[in-house]
C-alpha cells in the first residue's frame, strides 16, 4: 500500500516537469516573434498604433506556429527528462 503511494508522488512530479517544460516552451515561441516584430518596428517608421497592428497582423501566422512548434519542442525535452529520470531512479 505504501508503495503504490509513492509511484504516484513520483508520477505527478514527472508530469509536472513535462508540463513546466511545455510552458517554457510556448513562452519561447511566444518571445522570438515578437521580437523580430519589434525591430520591424523599430527600423520603420511607425506613426499610428494602427500601423504598428498591422505588422502585428501580418506575423500572426509566424507567432501561432512558433508557439505551437515551441510547446511540441518543450513537451518532446520534457519527455527526454522524465525519461533518463526513470533510467536514473528506477
């Protein structure tokens, strides 16, 4: 009994390094657009906010995939880490 206690402690930590990692990287993806969208900003010459938005519009489609390639890459390295942790603490 005490021991199936402990494997699910352990399966819960695991999880939550998988979903740490996720978030980490979905919040990389989140962050390398927009900082290309910055500096396309910041070389033009930007008036109105509703020019700087249309930049924003034009990058949607780089910003979802990028968010959606940096959680799929955050929650493979979460996978690698659960992984070699089992091979370490069997």
């Amino acid at each position: 009994m005490g021991r199936r206690k402990q494997r699910t402690k352990k399966n819960s930590a695991y999880k939550g390094i998988i979903e740490i990692t996720t978030f980490l990287g979905v919040m990389g993806g989140l962050y390398i657009p927009s900082k290309i969208e910055m500096k396309i900003i910041k070389s033009q010459e930007y008036h109105s906010f509703k020019d700087v938005t249309k930049v924003f519009e034009e990058n949607m489609l780089l910003l979802f995939g990028s968010v959606l390639i940096g959680g799929a890459i955050g929650y493979i390295v979460g996978k690698m880490i659960v992984g070699f942790l089992k091979l370490i603490f069997k």
